[in-house]
C-alpha cells in the first residue's frame, strides 16, 4: 500500500498562501498545504509496526515554530514545482524525515537531498510555473509564523473513478 507520512503546519494568516495553494496544485482537492517528512512510499508494514516507529522516533519532540518565507521553483522531467520555502532554524523537521527514513529502511527511500517545503503549486509547464512564481510572489507576505504539532501517516488511494484520495491510518500529537 502507498503511505505519507507529512505535517500540516498551522499557519497564522494563511488565506494567501492556501488561496494559492487551492488554484494551482492539483493536489488541493484531497489534502491541505503541508510539509512531507517521507514523501510517498509503497510498504506492506502493519499499522501497528508504523505506530511503534511514531511513537520511538516522536516521543522526543515537543511542538515547535517554524517560519515559512520565499518561494522557489524546481523544474523536473515529469513536473514542475512552485515551493514556500520552510525556515526551520533547529533543523527539526530533517532530523524527523531522517529519523523516519532510516527506521523505515527498505521500506522508504529518499531519492536526493531532503528540503522542507509546501509545494504550493505544480504544472507540468516550466512556463506556467514561472509565471504562476512571479505573481504569487507580490501577493505573499515577507514571511509567516507557523506552528507544527501534529504528525500524519496517510494512505493513498484511488477512488472508483481512479482519483487519488487519502485516507487517515494515525497521527501523532507532539507534546
């Protein structure tokens, strides 16, 4: 089965970004601007094995603050991505993913580098992506606080008419 595992920061002041989010990422019918810590991942791991990796990697973490600030762009064979750019000064969020990944094992691989980011926008145009960047960049605010206090694992899955949904397997609350 396909699992991500992801945060949805809360945001102060979203309204711009999840209006840009809304009209140019596809994925906005099914899930709200986050952040993946493992991006999707095929695994056959029982749910009670992923609670056990929550809760040993999870245990240690507490809410925190973030800042979401800058947008970028990343141009890809398949896609094209419009990011806001994630300022996590204790690098939390990588010790997270890195934490994940390597206790996941063969189960999840990360393919590069990771980067926290909200992908606020996707096309499979490298045009359309830079243009959608240089509007939404005068509509943004300099930066926005955001909070993180919850972790997701999710599944994804295709509905009758083969569209992507998620479906809720566990959440961990950070104290």
């Amino acid at each position: 089965m396909k699992r991500v595992i992801f945060v949805e920061p809360q945001i102060e002041n979203p309204e711009t970004i999840i209006d840009i989010f809304k009209k140019h990422n596809p994925d906005s019918s099914f899930v709200n601007p986050h952040i993946c810590l493992v991006f999707p991942f095929e695994s056959d791991l029982e749910t009670r094995a992923l609670e056990l990796i929550f809760n040993d990697v999870f245990s240690n973490y507490c809410s925190f603050s973030i800042q979401l600030s800058g947008l970028s762009v990343s141009c890809e064979k398949r896609n094209n991505f419009l990011f806001l750019n994630v300022i996590d000064e204790q690098n939390i969020l990588k010790q997270m993913s890195s934490e994940l990944y390597s206790r996941l094992g063969d189960n999840a691989k990360l393919k590069g580098q990771y980067t926290p980011h909200i992908t606020i926008g996707k096309n499979e145009s490298a045009e359309v992506i830079n243009q959608i960047f240089e509007t939404s960049q005068s509509s943004l605010q300099s930066s926005y606080n955001a909070t993180i206090s919850t972790v997701y694992c999710k599944k994804l899955v295709k509905d009758s008419d083969g569209n992507i949904k998620l479906e809720d397997e566990m959440e961990y609350n950070l104290s």
